[in-house]
C-alpha cells in the first residue's frame, strides 16, 4: 500500500504506466473491445468504469504536446448515436486533469483496431458504453 495513490491503480497498472516512455500509447478499452487479441501487453481491470480509470491515470500520466492529438477515440459508425454521451466525460476529465494538450482525435473504427495493436498495452475495463474506447498518447514528466 503506498500514500496518494488511487486504489483502483493495480500493481500491474502501475508497473505499465511506469514502463511506458514519451509517445508511448495506452489504450482503456471497453468492454466490448477484442482486448486479448491487441494487446502487446494487457492488462485487466474488470469491473472498473474507463472514466473512473481514466481520472486516476491523469493525476500521473502525462499527455504528449508534441503531436497534434494526444488523445484518439474510436469514430462511431454510420447508423450509431452520433455523440456518445461518454465522451462529453472524458472532455470533463481531461479539462479537470490539467493536461495542455486535450485535443482528441477521432479514427474510424477499423483504423482503431489497428492503431490499438501498435500501442505499449492495453487495459481491458468492464466499461459498458459503447465508443467508450480511448487512446491516451504519453508525454514528458515536467
């Protein structure tokens, strides 16, 4: 147990944000996500909201301000709710963090399946909101 750190942030969790250098990529998949199947490396949080998670991994995950987007979600097909509700969360979440660069990026959803294998790992959540998948690039600690 240590001090100040959230206690939904594994041991596992911790050890892959730990690992991870500038311009890294971090995927919070849903629960719908093929997580074992685009992972390098997966890492499970069952049970826990991406938004939840999401909040936690701010308070110590910088994101980049080299690239344009530091942050990708997947685009919502055609025939799907255009906006998701969970993203107007996740702008939220990324203001309150403090982040410089909250720009978000979005990818059609096939394009996101392959981004998400290039990635440093995978945390596969119990999230149940669909498009609730989310790429989180890592920047410099200051």
């Amino acid at each position: 147990m240590l001090k100040h750190i959230p206690a939904i942030l594994s041991p596992e969790i911790l050890k892959v944000l730990m690992e991870m250098g500038h311009g890294d990529e971090l995927v919070l998949a849903d629960g719908n996500f093929p997580s074992a199947s685009h992972a390098n490396i997966l890492a499970r949080a069952d049970g826990l909201s991406i938004p939840v998670l999401l909040e936690a991994i701010l308070k110590f995950f910088p994101l980049d301000t080299y690239s344009n987007e530091a942050v990708t979600l997947m685009k919502v097909s055609p025939g799907d709710d255009d906006r998701p509700k969970i993203w107007k969360t996740y702008e939220e979440i990324l203001e309150q963090s403090g982040a410089e660069n909250k720009r978000i990026k979005l990818e059609e959803r096939f394009s996101f399946y392959e981004h998400s294998k290039n990635s440093y790992a995978v945390i596969a959540t119990g999230e149940e909101s669909l498009y609730a998948n989310i790429i989180l690039k890592k920047g410099v600690v200051r």
